[in-house]
C-alpha cells in the first residue's frame, strides 16, 4: 500500500495517478469530458436569495457594528471574471489566467534594479546569528531579487514589499528559521503591507521553519487569524510560492488569504483578499491546522504539492480540522493540480464556517488522498439541517481524476468516521474517474464509503471505481430523511470486491438516477437499494450478490 512520506517528490504526482488507476489519462479529453458533467450538474440550478439584511436597515439598530461590516466587508455576488482550464499542446493543465500572471511575472523581472546578496548584510546562515536586520537592509523598498545560500539563517520575521523576489538555493539547503524569542502569532515569512497591499511578490527554493519547539509544550501552538504561518500572503495581487517546504507551523503552512478573517455571514467575503497567486511544488509537515489555506481570495493555482503529517495543535486535542489543503472562506476561482496528502484528518476541505460564505468554482485535476480521514470534504458548515439557512455560496465543484487510499480513523478529530468523500450543503458537484481503494482488513463499521449528504444538490459522479471496502456498509450512500440530498446521478461505477450494498438511496429523494453499474462481490447483499420514492435504476450488471436492486420503500422508481 503506498504511503507518501515527508519526502515525497509531489512533482511526479501525475505519473503516481497513472500507475495506481492503472490508465493514462487523455489530460484534454479529461478536462472537456468534466466540465460536460459540470454543465449537466449545474443546469437546474437556482440560487439562493443574495440579498442578506439590508445596511439601511440594520444601520439603526446597530451603528457602530454595521460600520465596522461596511469597513471590512464586501459582497459574495460582486461580478468577478470568470475563467476557464486550459490545455496546452503539451499536455499541461493551467487556469485560463495564467498568461495574465506570466506577463506580470515578466514585469517584475523589469521592475527589479537590484540583485543582492544577503551574506553582503551581515547575514550568517550558522542557524544561531539573528539575520532579521540584514533581511530588512537586503529588501529595502523593494524592486530587489535577495540571494540567500545554502545554511540556516535565523530571523523574527520577514517582511517582503513589492517587486520582490527571495531566492534560496533549494528545499533542505536554504533554511529560514524563526528566532527562539519570536511571539506565538509570528508569520515567518509574510508581505510588508496587509491593509494597503502588496504586488508582484516571488519566494523560491527553501525550507521555511516555523520552529514550534521554542514554545515548549504549550497547549495550542497558534494565537488568531492568519497569524502564526510559515507564509502568509494577504492582500498579494500577482504572487508566486514555488519549490518551498514548510515545517511545523503554529497554523499553516501557506496561507493565501486577506488581512482579516470575515465571519459576518453567508454573503459576505473579506477585503483586501489576494489575487492570482501561484503555489507549485510546495511540500509541509507538522502544521498546527492546515498545510495549505486560501480565505477571500480569487484566482489562485496550486499545483505538484504534497501535505502530510499535521501535529493539530491549533486545535483543542481531538478535535483538530487539519487538511492538507483547505479552500476555505469566500475563496473562490481555485485550481488544483496533481497535489497529495497523507495522515491529514482531511485531504482536500473545501467549505466555510457557518458565518461565512463558502468557498466556490474550485477545480480539481488530478489528486492522492493516502490515509486522510475525509480524502474529499467538501461542506459549509451550519447550512445541513433542515433548520439551518440555506447556503446562498456553496456552489460549484469540478474533480477528476482524484484516487482515495485507504481512509482510516485519526485521533486528530476523534469522533470522526473514515470516508473517502463527503459533499454536504454544496450545489452543482461533478466527480469524473475517482478511484477509491480501502484495505480489506480494516473495520470501516456500519459506514458508507462516500456520502452524498445533508442537502447537497445537482451532483453528477461518473467513472467510479470502489474496491476493498469489504467490512464498510455501502460504497456510495445518497442520504435521505429531513435534510437529504437530492438530484443526484450516479454513473459508471465500477465495484469490486467491496461493501456488501454498493449503492443506498435514502427516503424523501426526489430524483436520483443510478445507471451502468458493474459490482462483483462474495456473499454481497444488493447492488441497489432505493429506499425513497423516486428513482431510476438503468444497466445493472451484477456478479456474487444475492439480488441486483432492493425497493425497500421505491414506489415510483423504475428499472430497466
């Protein structure tokens, strides 16, 4: 069983994906034949009233708060430009704004008048020397590419202005090391000016550490917001983190993100968040919450990256929501790329919190999810039930090509139950070629493998492949009663030797097609129950169950 340790070369990612599926993907045809499904997910969509409460109202009743909103916050529903993937003739996947971040990056080139070295500051990488001032010198104003050698150069924080660029000589050979007296809440690496912002900022080939041994055994290793990072860009427009790991961060590893956190609800998004950033070939372990995090911010690119292994101690013990990677809060226009995670309580989270908008138009091509308890989370929390609002945000996600191994429990959150993936809240979903594969030995109890769940909406699978879920409860599970799921397809799905029920479909689903199935089992039950009302059952092709579909409360369902 493949394992992805701290050292995994996340570059060769996509190669990974074609050995464990066995297929090498048509990368173009992928990506065509996804946004199709994406289109016949999406196509009943209808959004969820905009508006909140009005700022004219509210006005009277709270002054001083709806100013302090007004100041900080912006709408969801602003127009933003809307972008599509592209394929190269080569075969390389990029978001369709790539050009527009190459020509800046060309820009910045002409911008710098300055190329320096940090050593000519006084800097010592003897990992003990303070090198702060000689990295402020070096920086300066800014329009300066600062060299920083091989050794460990120790520092409180770096401050990094516009037209910058911070090159080191590679992952394991350049160190930044955060000083033993540096508060909790310090950002290792950051941009000079979170409320006016930054442009044009580039950091290459390092380690970034974050050094939490200097804490001691503290109870939580993070103090609030986006402070205690690696790397923190908030309000970055044209930025690149490339060939840089992070190491045991408070927080997160690299957080791509606004100067503040926005929770005055669905609807509304932060300002100041970043734009069109690109993080490649990223690698980080031991991060107190998540390896890598967006928060109000569009247009980012994450690509050939691998998070593993998070300590959790920016959470109280067992209940940690640390993720790989998170596209969290008001996020929205994010590409994901032949990345990995391993241990993680998740491997991808895409979501909110409960007063916050949800993070929306995410792409994901291509991804290896090993031992994660949630491989794919994606849900805006506190728009489940029956009870709660409806999400007006959490709207649109494509992925392909994405493989689940072996989710199993992590006493990282300790009440959680394995799952290859969840959607829950989220509108408009389409899953193409998803491989899941569970270890036959292992006790997944009476659980699903993946959950379709607490009113998620227009969810398309295609191209699914389940194996070795053999002491879980259902492959795949559309959950019905007072907050189900609902028009959902499921298609193409290949099972063997796996959960005894392939497919569940739960009561009150209005509209739910399953078609072209293949399941071969030993002493299987049923490929099908349908438990609502509704339903269409097509192409069942079955081999060791003991019956093809079970119509448990089906009444106006049919079977072909």
């Amino acid at each position: 069983m493949i394992k992805l340790e701290r050292n995994h070369n996340p570059k060769m990612n996509g190669q990974l994906i074609s050995k464990i599926t066995g297929k090498e993907s048509n990368i173009e045809d992928l990506v065509n034949e996804t946004k199709a499904l994406f289109l016949e997910a999406s196509k009943d969509y209808s959004p969820a009233l905009a508006r909140t409460s009005t700022v004219i109202s509210s006005l009277f009743t709270n002054f001083r708060a709806t100013l302090r909103k007004v100041a900080l916050t912006k709408s969801a529903f602003d127009e933003f430009d809307h972008y599509d993937t592209i394929v190269d003739q080569n075969g390389n996947v990029y978001p369709e704004w790539i050009e527009l971040l190459n020509d800046e990056y060309n820009h910045l080139l002409t911008e710098m008048n300055r190329e320096v070295h940090i050593e000519d500051y006084g800097a010592v990488g003897d990992g003990v020397k303070d090198c702060t001032e000689a990295f402020r010198m070096a920086l300066g104003k800014g329009r300066v590419k600062v060299f920083i050698p091989e050794g460990v150069f120790v520092t409180r924080e770096i401050k990094l202005p516009s037209w910058t660029a911070l090159v080191g000589a590679g992952k394991g050979k350049t160190t930044i090391k955060l000083h033993e007296s540096a508060p909790k809440g310090t950002r290792l690496v950051t941009n000079r000016n979170h409320r006016t912002g930054n442009r044009n900022i580039y950091v290459k080939g390092m380690t970034l550490d974050w050094n939490v041994e200097r804490l001691g055994n503290v109870e939580k290793t993070s103090t609030w917001g986006n402070h205690s990072s690696c790397l923190l860009y908030a309000n970055v427009k044209f930025g690149w983190v490339k060939d840089i790991e992070g190491i045991n961060p408070g927080l997160h590893c690299f957080d791509i993100s606004s100067p503040l956190y926005n929770y005055y609800g669905d609807g509304y998004r932060a300002r100041g968040g970043s734009e069109y950033i690109w993080l490649d070939n990223l690698t980080g372990y031991g991060f107190g919450d998540d390896g890598i995090t967006t928060h109000h911010s569009d247009n980012i690119f994450i690509s050939n990256s691998h998070m593993c292994d998070p300590s959790g101690r920016a959470h109280k013990k067992g209940f940690s929501n640390s993720n790989g990677i998170e596209i969290d809060d008001g996020s929205r226009n994010v590409w994901l790329l032949n990345n990995s995670s391993a241990r993680c309580f998740g491997g991808i989270e895409i979501k909110a919190h409960h007063t916050s908008s949800a993070a929306n138009n995410v792409v994901i091509i291509g991804h290896i999810s090993v031992n994660d308890n949630r491989s794919y989370n994606f849900r805006h929390i506190g728009h489940h039930k029956e009870s709660d609002p409806e999400s007006k945000t959490a709207i649109n996600i494509k992925a392909a090509n994405i493989v689940s191994i072996n989710p199993i429990y992590t006493d990282l959150y300790a009440n959680s139950s394995p799952r290859a993936m969840v959607i829950s809240a989220y509108k408009n979903v389409a899953v193409n070629h998803f491989y899941v594969i569970g270890d036959p030995q292992y006790d997944y109890g009476d659980e699903p493998v993946i959950a379709i769940q607490y009113r998620s909406r227009n969810v398309v699978f295609n191209n699914v492949h389940v194996s070795g879920f053999i002491k879980a409860n259902n492959d795949i599970r559309v959950f019905g009663g007072e907050n189900h799921a609902d028009n959902v397809k499921i298609r193409n799905v290949f099972v063997r030797h796996s959960a005894p029920q392939a497919i569940h479909i739960g009561k009150g689903i209005e509209n739910a097609t399953v078609e072209k199935i293949v399941a071969e089992a030993v002493n299987g039950k049923s490929v099908v129950e349908v438990a609502g009302e509704n339903a269409q059952i097509a192409e069942i092709e079955a081999k060791g169950f003991k019956v093809a579909v079970v119509q448990s409360g089906a009444k106006n369902s049919t079977i072909s």
